[in-house]
C-alpha cells in the first residue's frame, strides 16, 4: 500500500536536491570569476577620485571624521549642497566612514576605497552566480558560468567600480542578490527565518541606493519563474516588500530635513519639455539608445545630460525601431511567461530593471547614464550565453556531450570577453582623476554643456595652480587660459541660459586677464614708462568692465546669484570704486549671510569709503561668525596701521598670527618689534616668517 502524506505535516523537499551544495566545477567557477574580475579592474585601484567622489569622500566632512560621522551619517540627508538637498543612501556613506577611521589623510586613502570596490564587485558576481546555480538548476553548468563571465566583463560596468561614488549600486546589487537568494531558499524551504533575512537585506539594499524599488517587482518574477511557490506565497512576499519599502522611503522625507532638489536643463532637457508626445518619442529614443550601448559599448562617458541626447520626435525612425523592438520584446515575454520560459523571464528583468531610467514616469537626471544599465545588462550577459550555447550547439539542459562544442563556446567567450577587457581597462584608466577623466571624454562630449563646463573648470585649476608660483608664468599659460575659455563659450553656445559659465568667463576676464594688465601697469608705472603703463592700465579697465557684463548676464538669468554679485563687487574694487562695489557686496550678503569673504570684502571697501566705524563692525561680525578665523584681525590691524596706529594695529596681527601663523604677518610683527628694538621677538618672528608653520601649530 503506498503510503500518504498528511496535508498537515506535508513533507519537506530534500534539501540537498532543491538548493545545490555543489555543482561540479562550481568552485573552479567561482574561482575563474573572482580571478577575471580582479583581472578586468585591478588598474583602477592606482586610481584617484573623480567626477561625484567629492559627496561621499573626497570633501565629505561627516565621512571624515571616520566613525564618530557614523550617527550624523544616519541622521542626515545623503547630500546637502546649496541647491540640492536630497537622498537617504547610509550604508556606502557609512563604508567610506569606516576606511576613514582608519586611512583618513593617508595619500593611499583612494587606493584603499578603489580596492574595496574590486572586492565588492568580486562578491557581486560570485553572489550573482550562486543564485544563477539554483536558478538554473536544470540547466548546463556552463550557462549560468557564461552569463556571470559576460556580466562581469561588459564596459558598461566600469561606471559603477572605477567610480567610488557608486559604490552605492555595487551595494545595492550585493543586498538584491542576498535577498534574492534568501526568498529562494524560503519557497524551497518553507522557513519563515530566510524570508525574514530576505526582507532584511532588502532593507539594506533600500539603504544603499532608493532605485531598489524595482527589486520589489523582481521578487515575485524570481518565485514565479524558478521556485514551487504559490500564489499566494508571493503575494505575501510583495506585501512584506512593502511594508519594508513605505518606511525605508517615507521615513528619511518624514524624520529629516526636507529634501529639495533642483534640476537644470543642462542634466535633462525632458525637466522643461512640456509636449507630452515629444518626451514619449525621446524616451522610445532613449530606450534604443540604452540597447544600442549594450550590444556596442562604445563610446563610454561619464555624463551625458543637455544636448548629448537631443529632443526628437515621432518623425524620428530610430524612435519607431526602437517602439518595435521593445513591442517585441513584450510579446515574446508575455508569450512565454505561462511556460514559464526563461526568455520571457530574462526579458522582463531587463524592462523592469530599465523602466525607471527610461524617462517616461519621470526624467532622469543626465538624461542617460552607464551606470543605470548595471542591472539590466544581467539579461544581455543572459542573451549572449544563450546564443554561444546555439551556434556552439554546446546542450542547454544537460552537462554531457562532446568536447568539441565546450571548445567552440570558449572561443566564442573569448571572442568577447577579449575586446571586452581592452575596453574596460582602458576605460578604467580613463577614470584616474578629474583631469584624465574630462580630457579623455572632451571629444564625445563636445556637444554637453556640463562637460564642457567640468574641462573648462579643471583646466582653470591648473591656471590658479600655476599663477600662485612666486614667478609669474602668465605669458606661458595664455593658451591654458583660452582653452579654458573656448569651453566655457562652448557651454554657452549649447546652452544660452547656462549662468555659471557666464560667471567663469567672468572670473577669467577679471582675476587672470584684468588684473595682469593692471599689473604690468604698476611695474611700467614704477618705471617711468608712462605712456605704455597706460595703454596697460586701460586695457585692465577694458577687460574688467568686460568681466562686469559677464557678470550681469549671469545675474540677468539668475537674479539670487550671490556668487555674480559678489564678483561685480570685486571688479569694482579692482578700478578702485569702492562707492560702486559696496552696494554689490550687501546684495551678495543679503543672499548668504554667512560668507566671511563676502562679508570682508565689504569691510574693505567701507574702509575705503572713510567709513571705519562701520568696517570695524563688520568684521566684528566675521569673528561671531568663525571666531577662529584670522581676516578679520587682519583687516583690523590693517586699518589701524594705515591710520598711524601701530600699537593698536600691531595686536590685531599677533590675534592674526595665533590663529593662522602667516609669514607676511610675521614679517610685519618682525619689522615693528625690530623698530621698537625688541631684538628677541623681532627674531622669533623672522624665523617664523622663513619657516612657516601650519595653522595651529605653536
């Protein structure tokens, strides 16, 4: 008599042949993978920061104070720049604060981080080919082998690993995996323990980057495709994943500060496109352009935003192939989807995967980007497997066969996997440091007004970097400047209402090129030749009263610009109308109070003015402000030196010089002590003045 099987303790499946322990060569596999993704990015650990580093780590103040930042990390929105305060992404925040404890300072601190990232992306893809193992449990060990090494390997994933700021998406992956593997094991299983970590890793993936949203839809996708869950498991599954998601997303827009985040035309022309039938066509556009980078992963850039990918319509034939592909696709998932087909599984991971960056329920900020495909190129790892195991005739569902198809498929592999490594390791190198990163995507990116502006303001940089050398290289570095220049100009051909260009050109007109003719006019002047001290001086006049209308443009487009207004105050200082940069300089400050060199600027030209009791009051105000800083003690002891009051001024410096031991301010203690006959301290300040120490230190 057979025996029967109460419905009240139903049996549970054998462990060992729902969820593999080992598959053969699955250790050699995923010792083959962890060695060809160190392979693949092993160059990017000599690299530095670049592009976004700066939110995370590069000039991220909580980050740096290691782990005494971790609970203002917690408590506090992702980023807080003066316009955009937006995001809850703790978890990669709090990794950089932790390697800060201990690499803080150090020059191999963003070699540290990059290695961490390999490391990362060494646990993704083995995370990624234990779950394809179980996935695929019916299948040829060597499909799920050859979708892990086509996922490792494709380009479009130097983004997210040679970029430490998305070291969130490296995070978020690893948590979707984890929970992934967790809901699996639940429906094999049928313990309430694995759907609880499931739930639990999928919080740390919420946590590490909000677009994990669409891991909610993966998850019944996954259970229907590949578990014996029912129906109503995964519907249970779907109502767990958002009770999780509610809080994770509401809870940082209820509990922080409020989140504001502005966009610009230059990150997505689709923020100010109204017609609705000319951002669909863009989208359709857009999600072609997406399918062309997977199968062509060239060129890369590292920003795409206004005008890299221009607004179309439906005049457009690119836009209806792309409506017809993607209508296809749809069929042949829902076709598949009652079978059961892994085809129709893998494509509906990619849509969904993709759909949030498709700019149809919202626009996306750069219009388009590499690192939003990091999901989705799992299904075109997938695609590429299955057409190797085709033309190879290698078996899809059984492990025996002859040798002869294992041979073709690994040289079908390497076909691929060969261009692929010289284009990622290249593309690594490309992403060194902010220099090498814009210079080498300049000529793909010459028609976006945000990477024409980034280069531009790179190479002023440089400009700065070499006008501060005691000898003056300015005839040497003319040609930096106008190529510093051209870009700045070519944003604003791109992109008529780009105001910070317009205040670039400003600072170039003014600071560099104003102030190098006033300069040679004062050395010309010194000498007696006053007819050429003049032609110098009036061309400073020339380019400063050019740089105000540079100026006023910026301010013309954008009235609150505190930054244009402070730089037409400065301008007028340069021509010595301090009645004119007075009025400039309370305008700036009435927009951000706190800015100390708005606020002594101000200072300066009251004094100017006559005005030194009203001087004196501001830079009173300077020292509430930040009472360790030395301007204001400087610009007291100035006034009162000019004014004949050595005494006074004398211990202004020495409050100036115990906060920041500046040489010039102990060369001018050293002269007044050594007028005053006071030989030791007159001393004591020479030898401070020839061996600087650091602000600080005694």
């Amino acid at each position: 008599m057979a025996k029967t099987i109460s419905k009240n303790n139903p049996k549970k499946p054998n462990q060992s042949r729902v969820w593999p322990g080992f598959v053969p060569g699955k250790w050699l596999s995923m010792l083959l993978l962890a060695l060809f993704s160190v392979l693949y990015y092993a160059n990017t650990i000599r690299n530095h920061y670049a592009l976004d580093d700066y939110l995370v780590v590069e000039n991220n103040e909580t980050v740096a104070k290691g782990l005494a930042g971790i609970p203002e990390i917690i408590t506090s929105l992702y980023t807080s720049e003066r316009s955009n305060s937006f995001g809850y992404r703790p978890i990669a925040q709090i990794s950089f604060a932790i390697e800060q404890q201990f690499t803080g300072g150090s020059s191999i601190s963003p070699n540290i981080s990059h290695l961490i990232n390999v490391l990362l992306y060494v646990l993704a893809v083995l995370l990624l080919y234990q779950l394809l193992l179980r996935l695929l449990r019916g299948y040829n060990p060597w499909f799920p082998l050859l979708i892990s090494l086509l996922f490792l390997a494709h380009p479009l994933h130097t983004e997210v690993v040679a970029s430490l700021k998305n070291r969130e998406i490296l995070l978020e992956f690893i948590f979707s995996m984890l929970a992934l593997r967790s809901l699996v094991a639940w429906a094999d299983f049928q313990k309430k323990s694995h759907l609880f970590k499931g739930m639990l890793f999928y919080t740390f993936a919420l946590l590490s980057k909000e677009t994990a949203i669409a891991q909610l839809a993966v998850f019944p996708l996954v259970l229907y495709f590949f578990t014996p869950a029912k129906p109503s498991q995964i519907k249970w599954v779907v109502i767990a994943g958002v009770l999780i998601l509610i809080p994770a997303v509401l809870g940082p827009r209820m509990l922080l500060p409020e989140m504001n985040r502005n966009f610009r035309l230059m990150e997505n022309p689709l923020f100010v496109e109204e017609n609705f039938f000319v951002r669909m066509a863009t989208a359709l556009y857009i999600l072609g352009y997406y399918l062309k980078l997977l199968f062509l992963p060239f060129p890369l850039r590292y920003y795409y935003g206004f005008n890299m990918i221009p607004l179309t319509n439906w005049a457009d034939p690119l836009v209806w192939l792309s409506l017809l592909i993607h209508l296809g696709l749809l069929y042949l998932a829902v076709k598949g989807f009652l079978k059961k087909s892994i085809l129709s599984f893998f494509i509906l991971y990619y849509l969904i995967n993709i759909a949030m960056y498709a700019n149809i329920v919202s626009p996306v900020p750069g219009i388009v980007g590499e690192r939003f495909m990091f999901f989705s190129s799992l299904s075109f790892a997938a695609l590429l497997a299955y057409l190797i195991h085709r033309i190879s005739r290698l078996p899809l569902k059984t492990s025996s066969g002859p040798l002869f198809p294992v041979i073709v498929s690994s040289l079908l592999m390497l076909a691929v996997l060969i261009p692929y490594a010289y284009l990622t390791v290249n593309r690594n190198a490309e992403w060194r440091t902010h220099f090498t990163l814009y210079k080498s995507d300049m000529r793909k990116l010459n028609q976006s007004v945000k990477a024409n502006d980034l280069y531009a303001s790179e190479l002023m940089k440089q400009v700065n970097a070499e006008l501060s050398k005691p000898v003056n290289p300015y005839k040497f570095i003319v040609p930096l400047i106008e190529r510093a220049t051209n870009h700045y100009k070519q944003a604003i051909n791109i992109d008529s209402t780009h105001w910070t260009s317009y205040n670039n050109l400003g600072i170039i007109s003014q600071r560099i090129h104003g102030a190098q003719y006033l300069l040679r006019a004062k050395s010309l002047y010194s000498k007696g030749d006053t007819l050429k001290a003049r032609q110098e001086y009036d061309g400073g006049v020339q380019e400063t009263y050019k740089a105000i209308g540079y100026f006023k443009k910026a301010l013309r487009l954008k009235p609150d610009y505190d930054a244009a207004l402070f730089n037409i105050g400065m301008s007028f200082d340069q021509l010595n109308l301090p009645d004119s940069s007075v009025g400039y300089y309370r305008r700036s400050l009435e927009i951000s109070p706190t800015v100390i060199n708005a606020r002594s600027r101000l200072a300066n030209a009251l004094f100017s003015q006559g005005n030194m009791e009203e001087a004196v009051r501001e830079n009173l105000k300077i020292v509430e402000l930040d009472p360790q800083s030395d301007l204001p003690y400087i610009n007291l002891g100035n006034y009162y030196y000019v004014t004949g009051d050595q005494d006074r001024a004398v211990g202004y410096y020495l409050n100036a010089f115990e906060r920041n031991p500046k040489p010039e301010i102990a060369r001018v203690l050293s002269s007044y002590y050594q007028d005053t006959g006071d030989t030791e301290k007159a001393a004591f300040y020479m030898q401070a003045a020839q061996n600087p120490a650091q602000p600080g230190q005694k």
